[in-house]
C-alpha cells in the first residue's frame, strides 16, 4: 500500500478543508448533510422493549440491535442483558470501541458489569456530570480515594491526578467471587459542551494522550468512551482517534466515509456540523504541530486551520434531498439479532472500512509497538 509523508497528508487535507469551508461552509453542509439517513432502518427492538425503557438516557437513542454489547443474564430475567451501548469500530475490528450514554442510577451497576464482562481497561468520559441543572451523567466513580460497592463489582479508586484540562483516575475493580482484580485507567475530559465543540489544542491534547495509552497497553478489551448521550462527543472522539491511527501510518484519512461507519454502529455518532468540522480541524491542527509517524507529541502544535468554523446551521431540508442518495446500499439491512459478526459483513461496504486498509492498526493491539 502506498502511503503520504506527514506533509503530503497534511497538504491534502488542508486543501479538502479549504474546498468545503468556501461559501460559508456549503461543502461541509453538503457532505454532512449526506450523512441524515445513515443507519436509521436499522431495528433497536431491544432498547425499545418496555422492559428496557427505564434503562435509557434518552428515550429516542437507543443502541441498533446488530451491534448492542449485550451482557449475562443474571437470574431468570431475560432482559438484564441490556445496556445502551454499541460496539464501533476504531481502526482494527468492529468491536474496538465501546460508545455509551452516561450511566443513569439504575444503571451504574450495569455499566460496571460491562466494563468487567468486556475486560476494558480504559474509560473515556467526555462530558461534565452536570451543565446548570441537568444531570448529563450520574457519578459512577469516587473522586476521592475509597471504595463502593456496585452490583457484583467493587469499585475502588486508587489515586486521581489532575491534567491541564482532564483528570486522570486509576480505579481498581473486583469482581466478589473473583480472586484477581484488575486496573481500570479512568479518563475525564469535562470541558466540552454538550452538543459543541472544546478547545482545538485542548482536544487534541487529550486525545492524543489517551491515544499514547492506547498503544502501549496490550490486546485486551474495548475501550469505553461516553458522554452523555453517547453519540456526539463521543462519535466525535472515537473519530478523531481513529483518523489520527490513521496518519500515524501515513494513510489519508476520509472523515466522511468513517462517519458513515460509525453511524452504522450507532445513531446520530457526531452529532452536529461544528462537531464534523471539529474533526477536520483537529486532525489539521494535530499533524501541523510537527508529530512524527512513530510516536506523536504534541508539544509546540501551534497550526490551526486558516478558516474557523463558525456558521451552525443546519439546512435541514437540503441535507434531507442530498442523504436520499446514500440509502441504495442499505436497502437490505434487516440484520439477525443472532448472527452479529455476519450482519456486519452485509451491511458494510467494504470500501468505506478505513480500518480493513491497515487490519493491525487496533488501538489493543500495538502492544509489539510499544514493547
């Protein structure tokens, strides 16, 4: 496979930035727009059940049933093996990531029971616990040293250090029964606001941080990222994340075409235009900052995008007529609830699967990079 050097791809993805900024942003509405329709014939049965309702953040975001995490059934009921969370790819596998809501009270122990279950050993939360009244996310953790006791799983926090922007939590989870108990590296970005965008060289701070841990841990399990929801910052992150994978191996990233994965694993992933553009923006922001193919730093990143994006609106009609056209190969997505990792294979187009470009390139699986 042929690949770009730092400033090919640079160059390349500055020039697609500049295309679809010009006349106040028509390209990005386009190219967003065109997004509208992706996924939404795909059943959430599960996360619909009267059963399960309590059980959601928000009741019209509900996880597709091909992809959901499903956990063990405990007891004789058959539905405590529903969560809202989706398995998303991230450069490697369909299963590299998991995307969830904010865990709600009654579902604390739950989210704990998942992240046992799926052996994850990195938590990325990327909202605050509250804006002004509203409960984004209920505090599933300790801030301060201690342990409590969720369901089954004991959650113990260790120590919580303080980043420029985030903070970084070393919890320790037992499971009662269990001998071996396990570290959980807990990570809490809470400036960016629901439905916006933080700061540039914040993000990209952070994310390349987590980035950094990702690669250096061994093949384990899916890393969990949430919000509040668990679709626009968090589709946002996972995105960013993936792209940078990707021009880490010196591969042209394609925002559009892994958005539209993405939102074939979970609705709504990126939610709004200025989080699509943030994506673009980061992406240019972080390579320009002189980060080599081997291991990115950050430091002295100091590029930003020439033409920030400030117009959010979203022209709902036109995205409509445009998003009709993306719709002709998914006229056959009617995935068996049984036969996930077969769903997978009919309902993707291969040419939209950035990750099969460079199968190795899974965030738990660059332990031999690191070693």
């Amino acid at each position: 496979m042929n690949t770009s050097s730092r400033s090919q791809i640079l160059q390349e993805l500055n020039a697609r930035y500049q295309a679809l900024a010009a006349k106040n942003n028509q390209g990005f509405k386009k190219e967003f727009g065109e997004l509208n329709e992706v996924g939404k014939d795909l059943p959430t049965k599960a996360g619909g059940l009267e059963a399960n309702r309590g059980k959601n953040r928000y009741p019209q975001i509900l996880p597709y049933d091909h992809c959901r995490v499903r956990l063990s059934i405990q007891g004789q009921n058959p539905y405590s093996d529903y969560i809202n969370a989706s398995f998303v790819p991230g450069g490697g596998s369909e299963r590299d990531f998991i995307c969830t809501q904010g865990p709600l009270h009654n579902t604390v122990a739950d989210f704990w029971r998942m992240v046992w279950e799926q052996n994850v050993r990195i938590l990325v939360m990327v909202t605050a616990l509250r804006y002004k009244n509203t409960v984004l996310c209920d505090k599933y953790w300790s801030l301060e040293p201690g342990t409590v006791l969720h369901g089954l799983i004991q959650v113990t926090t260790v120590t919580r250090k303080q980043g420029p922007d985030y903070f970084i939590t070393a919890i320790n989870l037992r499971q009662r029964g269990c001998p071996t108990d396990r570290i959980v590296t807990h990570y809490h970005y809470p400036s960016w606001p629901d439905q916006g965008v933080p700061n540039l060289s914040s993000l990209c701070a952070f994310t390349e941080h987590v980035h950094q841990h990702l690669r250096a841990i061994p093949h384990l399990g899916p890393a969990v990222v949430h919000c509040s929801a668990g679709i626009g910052r968090s589709g946002t992150f996972v995105t960013l994340l993936w792209l940078m994978q990707l021009c880490v191996r010196g591969i042209q990233p394609d925002v559009r075409a892994a958005v539209e994965d993405m939102r074939l694993h979970r609705m709504w992933m990126v939610q709004t235009e200025e989080q699509y553009v943030l994506i673009y923006q980061c992406l240019i922001h972080w390579i320009s900052g002189g980060a080599s193919t081997s291991k990115p730093q950050m430091q002295g990143a100091g590029v930003t995008p020439s033409q920030q994006i400030k117009d959010r609106s979203h022209s709902s009609s036109e995205q409509r007529d445009r998003a009709g056209r993306r719709r002709q190969h998914r006229q056959q997505q009617k995935p068996a609830l049984e036969q996930p990792q077969n769903t997978m294979q009919q309902i993707l187009h291969p040419g939209n699967l950035l990750r099969r470009l460079l199968p190795s390139l899974s965030p738990m699986n660059q332990a031999s990079h690191s070693s």
